[in-house]
C-alpha cells in the first residue's frame, strides 16, 4: 500500500519503486483528465506556499500551475530580499510562519540541508524544490517521467549525464531514482566536477554499472539518452576556475546527426551554453516536453502527500 500522505519530499533516496511507479501512474492520470478541462476539483480551499529563496523559473511556477490545475490557492514569495529574511529572521522561523497559513510548502533555499531542518519544525508536508548542492527529488521525478514517456521505458537504457555532476543537485537526486531501474549509467564530466565518489559507490553496490569519462563523444556513441546539465556558477567559491569550465561541453545539432541521431536529448534548464539552439528542432530534443511533465509530476506529489482521493 502506497501512502505518502503527510510525508515530506526531501531526496531521491526516499522513494520506493511502489512510490515512484505510484507518482508515475497519478501524472498520467492527471495528464489524461486535463486533456478535455483546464482545472481538476480536487484541492479547493488548500494553500499551497511557495517559497523560494533562490532563483526559480520554472520549478516555483510549475509547483503553482500544477496547484492552480487542482483547483487550489498559492501563496509565497520569489526572492528572500523581499521578505523578513533580510531582516535576519530565521529560516526555522519563516517556516513556523508560514505553516500558520499554508497546508503544503514548497521551497528552495541554497543551503544544503535547508528543506529538511523546514520539514522538522513544519506541521505541512515540505516540498523540497532545491537545497544548494544537495538534492531537487520533484525534478529527478519528472526526468525519470520524461524517460519513460519518452522512451516507454526505463529499464534496459543508458543514460549518459553531462556537465557539472559535483554540484548539480537534479542528478544527485536522479541517480537515486534511476538505482531501482536495469539502467547504464555513463557520468560525463572535467575532472573538477565528478559526480561525488561516493554516490558512484553507492550505485555500484545497487548494482549499476556505471562508467565515468570526459569524453562527451565517446559517451553519446553508446547512450540513448543525454542528460545535459549546466555547470553551476553559483556553487563555485573561484569565478576564473568557473570561466575555465563553462563551455567544457557543448552540444552540437552537427554532433547529434553524425554520431547518434536517435539521441533523447534532455536538460533540467536553464541552458546557458551547453546546447546550442540549432539542437531544438530535433523530434528527440526533449527538455521542452521535459518542463511540461513537470507540472503533471507535481500535481501528483501534491495529491499523494495531501492524501487526496483520485
Ligand atoms: C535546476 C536547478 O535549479 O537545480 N533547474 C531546475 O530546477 N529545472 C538546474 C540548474 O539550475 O542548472
């Protein structure tokens, strides 16, 4: 039995294969019923905050379209200068705040560790949209979403991860994910931003076979999927050692046709360098479907941990 009512969402790790196949079935049920209506009567009355103490396009509006389609309100803020954080409130205390007015918070904060010391002094179920470095589980989900409606499948594929796997939290949350899965996984990056040993070893010991390499070229030849990131130039305390890195890997149209024109090409987003325009028109450039699984993705965590009946 699935029951994520009340449960805080706060790393890939928590997750179950029942949990993720679960979110998984709700997204599409969601999917189908916003086929023919804009909006699902199914959280009238619940608010929804949105707090967001860094930058966010689209994980703090998908969080509030996916709360508009079921039918409930939103609350929040996009950015702490305008809030009593500049004033030198405390997390803990903002979030003490809000549960006095919200039913779920979704948040991001660039501190490691932030939405899970929310969750403890929170009685609402927390969100976690990104804590620094650490963990982003709603994004991980709609990747692994994306795969699957992509694809039709998880199991049996290789997925080549690209770019700044040290600090980029949305593949440190999918990895946890893709351990359920029969998948390959082929971790691309310069030697200053490999994915942290130990969750490779943590893979491995899950079983997945797991290739690490800087050669972006080599790694496309044999994968399905490219999970490209962007290297994260908020985390690094050097900018020149950030202006050395940034364009360590950047994906050609020219490069997809010749070396593997079936790639499912895919990016959390913002894109900055990485891939270049030409690549969008290709049917297998999927980062823009991507972002719209996000909202069926988030309506599904939302219903679950507000045990909603669907
Ligand atoms: C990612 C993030 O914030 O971690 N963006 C997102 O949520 N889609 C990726 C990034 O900022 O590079």
């Amino acid at each position: 039995m699935i029951n994520l009512k009340g449960k805080d969402i706060l790393d890939g790790a928590q997750f179950t294969r029942e949990d993720i196949d679960y979110i998984m079935a709700l997204a599409d049920d969601f999917r189908t019923q916003l086929r023919n209506k804009p909006a699902i009567d199914l959280m009238r009355g619940y608010i929804l905050a949105t707090l967001f103490f860094e930058p966010s396009t689209r994980t703090r509006l998908s969080f509030e379209t996916a709360m508009h389609r079921l039918g409930g309100n939103v609350i929040g803020f996009s950015s702490a200068e305008s809030t009593s954080t500049a004033k030198g409130e405390t997390l803990a205390d903002t979030i003490r705040t809000v549960d006095q007015y919200a039913d779920i918070i979704a948040m991001r904060h660039p501190q490691i560790g932030s939405a899970r010391e929310a969750a403890s002094v929170a009685k609402a179920p927390v969100l976690n949209g990104g804590d620094g470095a650490g963990q982003h589980p709603t994004q991980a989900l709609l990747d692994l979403y994306t795969i699957q409606t992509e694809l039709g499948k998880v199991d049996g594929t290789t997925i080549v991860l690209c770019g700044d796997l040290k600090n980029g939290r949305t593949v440190h949350a999918g990895v946890e994910l893709y351990k359920h899965y029969k998948c390959r996984l082929i971790m691309v990056a310069p030697d200053q931003l490999k994915m942290p040993a130990e969750i490779v070893a943590k893979l491995r010991a899950h079983n997945i076979q797991v290739t690490e390499t800087d050669n972006l070229e080599k790694a496309l030849a044999e994968g399905d999927i490219l999970y490209m990131t962007r290297i994260q130039k908020e985390r690094f305390a050097d900018v020149a050692e950030y202006e050395r890195l940034k364009d360590s890997y950047i994906l050609t149209r020219a490069m997809v046709e010749r070396i593997r024109p079936n790639l499912t090409i895919m990016h959390p987003l913002p894109r900055v360098n990485e891939i270049t325009p030409d690549v969008d028109t290709l049917p297998t450039a999927a980062y823009f479907r991507q972002v719209g699984n996000g909202v069926f993705i988030r309506m599904a965590l939302i219903a679950a941990v507000m045990g909603m009946p669907v």
